[in-house]
C-alpha cells in the first residue's frame, strides 16, 4: 500500500520507508520507530544491526524475553469503531446526520479512553497477564493507559478470608460450649 509520503512499504506513518510498519523516517527494515535504520524493531537512528535489548516500561529487557512473554489482549486495540444508526443515541444522530445514509458513524476515542474501554471488556485472566510483562511497572502503566493498577482490588479475597474467620469463629463458639 503506498501512501502519499513515499513509502513503498505498508502501513508506515514516517517518510520515505521501503519497510512496512514503520513510524519512524528513512527506515529500510521493519516495525522501526527510530530513523534511518536498516535492521527492524529498532527505535534508535542509524542502526544496521538489531540490538538485543529493548526498553520495556523504561528499563531494559531482553528481546527474547519480551518476544516470548505472552501479552495481554486488551493491549491490542482500536481508537475508533463504527456505530449503527439504530445503536446511535438522539445527541449522536444530531452531531452525525449523515449515519442516515451511511447506516451509522465512526465513533472516535481519545488513546487513553480507548485503552480503558478495551480493559473494561477483557477478561480476568487477560487483565492478569499485564502483571506478567517484563518490568512491570504500575505507575508508567498507568501514565501511559490512564489505569490504575498501582492498588489491585482485593475485595474478593477479603471476603472470602472474613467468611472463613466467621467459620473457624463459629468452631471456637461450639468448642467452647
């Protein structure tokens, strides 16, 4: 897919790539953000050869280890989705009057309302692998996604160990009859 910023690669959003996926300029590799490179995955200026570390929530990390840990896929997600004219709200159809011939309109979010929504809808266990990535850091994870994971919600286990003092309370209650 060529774009109008002399990419020959696809999916590349910096200039003058023969790479795909690129956001960076210049790139001959793949998946580069830096500039200039001709290996891939690189986020620095100038490099030809790939390095074997990576910067995970700003510390370093093995590439290997990054590549073999299994991500969550909440992480993965979009910034916009399409809503039907018949799922659209009264506001919605006055802002966007054009759904009548498009059958709906394309609902845009803000990257940190988007990462939340897509958080919202995972499951527990997905929500449970961002605790697993490789220098996990809640308070970077929470600049970057808008959430709050530095205080993980232990309502449940509270209940459960105050249902067992309530048993074993009862038990000492008979025992002491």
């Amino acid at each position: 897919m060529k774009d109008e910023k002399n990419n020959s690669g696809d999916r590349n959003s910096g200039y003058l790539n023969s790479g795909n996926r690129n956001s960076g300029n210049w790139n001959s590799g793949d998946w580069n953000s830096g500039n200039w490179n001709k290996c891939n995955y690189e986020t620095g200026f100038f490099n030809s050869m790939q390095s074997d570390t990576i910067k995970v929530f700003n510390k370093d990390c093995k590439r290997i280890d990054w590549e073999n840990t299994k991500k969550p896929n909440f992480i993965y997600f979009s910034r916009a989705e399409w809503v039907n004219s018949n799922e659209m709200t009264n506001e919605e159809k006055e802002n966007h009057p054009t759904h009548e011939t498009t059958g709906g309109y394309l609902k845009e979010y803000e990257y940190q309302e988007a990462f939340k929504l897509s958080y919202e809808k995972a499951s527990k266990e997905d929500k449970e692998l961002i605790f697993k990535l490789p220098n996990f850091d809640a308070d970077v994870f929470f600049e970057i996604s808008g959430i709050d994971l530095r205080k993980k919600d232990n309502s449940e286990a509270i209940a459960k160990i105050e249902l067992q003092m309530a048993e074993l309370q009862k038990q000492i209650d008979n025992l002491k009859n």
